[in-house]
C-alpha cells in the first residue's frame, strides 16, 4: 500500500477510487466501503494500470480541533486505520493534517485537490458524510461538484449489523460499558490496543504471576476497568531479542485494567498476564518491547479482596475462565 501523509504531496494520473472519512476504528461500515470500491473497478471493461482503491483519514481527529472541549478518545491509530484497509483491498492510502487550513477549506477546493492531485474518479461514502468548512459539503453538494469536476459519487446507506448501527461512537460506548463481545461484533475483529512494556513495581512475580505493564498514548480508547480475557502478540521485540519472539504468534493472556485496589494502587495500570509464556533465563525479557492486546471477553470488575491470598485464587479462576472462553470455536485462533 502506497500513504501518503498529504494529498498535496501525491501526483497520481488515476483513476482512483476513494472514500473519506474519520474512519475510527475501521469497523464493519468502513470496511463496506472499501469493499464497493473494490467491487466498483472490478466492474470496470478496461481497467486501466493506474487504477488505485483509496481511502483518506485526518490526523488529529477533526473533532479534536473544531470542538477541543469536548474529549475524544481514538480507537485506532491512523496508521492501524490503513492497515486494516489494505486487507480489505485498499492500495492507497493518505493520512491527511487536520490543520485549521484544511478546516477553513470549501468542499470544492478540497475535491479539486483530490481530482488534481490523486486522479479522483469515484468516491463512495455514507449517508451522513460532509466535509468542507461549516460541512456544507453533504452528499447533494458533493454529487453537484463531482459533475464540474469529472467524478461520480456513490452513497452508501447506513451499515447495521444483528440490528445496532455500525457507528465509531457506539463502538466508544460498548466499549465504556465494558461489553468487548458487542464492540467485537460491530469492528468484525476484536477491539486491540498496543503499548510499550515498561517496568512495574514487580509484585506480580512475588506471587507467580508475572504481568507485563504496558504504557498506551493518552489519547488512546481503554475498555472500562475490569478483568478480561485478551490476546497478545509481541509486535516489536525488545532490541537484541528478535529471534525469541516470533510477531506473529498470539498468546493467550488476562489482562486487568484499574488502580489495584487490593494493593492500595495510585496509579492507573494496564496490565496483561500472558498464559503459558515463559523465559526462565531472562525475567525482564519484555521491558521495551510493543504488545498489542486484543479484548475478547470481560470476566468481571476490579475488585478488593481481603489479602493476597484471596486475589491469588481469583486471579487462577479468571485464568481457567479465560482459557475456557478462549477456546470457544467462535474465537479460535
């Protein structure tokens, strides 16, 4: 997949085929949009070489900079955003600034530098889709400037799957609620989060249950606190440990989310036991490295216990009762 990171830095002769949008989380409706790209050059006689299926997403989120007073927790990175695209058929890519000129822009300037720049032959968005200042470029005002400057527009009616709207804020919400099986359904892939493995205070090792504690970016979306059955995967190994750490190998894990309150904790912590790992030479074998932890299942809230003991036989029960949800056919690997 080609990115770019601004349009004005592409000089593409085209045709491409192209959808705009936030495109947080790229769930189920964002997918679909890509997917009638493919389905539209497909059906094209003479294809031509240069034919290209793109999407365009903002960095930061617009909303970040038009309402900065309202906070925004992101489900996906931009770069994730276009990983997930070239699966689903994509081969360009553009993670445009945000920028307050970009916001002051008319929807006709900013469609005659897509026409100009990336050979815009068809765009293909959702019924509620609007860009421009003051988003006075909707859907008729788009189709409008598509006839003067030599596009087509297509437009898509809103996805709902097993009867919920597959939209980015209720997937925010489920996730809030702690409902990761929901929030899974609606993405058609289990919601992720990567951060880096940084040192703790080492208290899970003292009672033979080692966790790796990872650092995420703030502005990064957290499922509501609790215990989850999760999967991880080492996307970076710390340097000088590439070869013990195949990335594409996923661990069953539990992780929990929370401020510990069986240990007086102060601090929020994101911590992921990962099941059956073990690296008996080197106990710090993870410090650095980026793990990527996908929420399955929530087995239940943060809870006080009276003691370790007590948080040691529920955190062995969570465990049983994750290797049994993740075992389910339905999650297999």
């Amino acid at each position: 997949m080609e990115i770019f990171t601004d349009v004005r830095q592409a000089n593409l002769a085209g045709p491409t085929y192209l959808t705009i949008g936030n495109l947080d989380g790229m769930h189920r409706g964002h997918l679909s949009l890509i997917e009638h790209l493919v389905l539209l050059l497909q059906s094209e006689q003479n294809q031509s070489s240069n034919a290209q299926i793109g999407l365009i997403t903002f960095d930061p989120h617009p909303r970040t900079i038009l309402r900065p007073e309202l906070p925004l927790k992101i489900l996906s990175t931009p770069e994730e955003r276009m990983a997930e695209a070239a699966k689903a058929g994509a081969t360009l890519g553009v993670i445009q600034p945000f920028t307050s000129e970009i916001a002051h822009l008319r929807a006709v300037e900013f469609m005659a530098l897509l026409k100009n720049h990336l050979g815009l032959k068809h765009l293909v968005v959702g019924p509620d889709f609007a860009l421009g200042k003051g988003r006075s470029g909707n859907v008729d005002r788009l189709a409008e400037i598509g006839r003067e400057l030599g596009y087509e527009l297509t437009v898509l009616s809103q996805l709902e799957w097993n009867g919920r709207p597959v939209r980015s804020s209720q997937i925010r919400q489920l996730l809030a609620d702690g409902d990761a099986v929901s929030a899974r359904d609606l993405l058609s892939r289990p919601y992720a989060v990567t951060g880096r493995v940084i040192q703790g205070d080492r208290r899970g090792r003292t009672i033979g249950i080692p966790t790796a504690n990872l650092a995420v970016e703030n502005e990064r979306l957290l499922p509501m606190d609790g215990v989850y059955a999760t999967r991880a995967s080492i996307l970076t190994p710390p340097e000088g440990r590439q070869s013990h750490f195949p990335p594409t190998h996923l661990f069953d894990s539990v992780t929990n989310l929370g401020f510990r309150p069986t240990v007086e904790g102060r601090e929020h912590r994101f911590e992921t036991h990962l099941l059956d790992f073990s690296h008996p030479n080197d106990p710090d074998s993870l410090y650095g490295a980026i793990l990527r932890v996908e929420f399955i299942d929530r087995l239940r809230g943060e809870k006080r216990f009276n003691g370790l003991d007590e948080l040691v036989r529920q955190i062995n029960t969570d465990i049983e009762k994750a290797r049994t949800i993740l075992r389910q056919p339905a999650i297999s690997k």
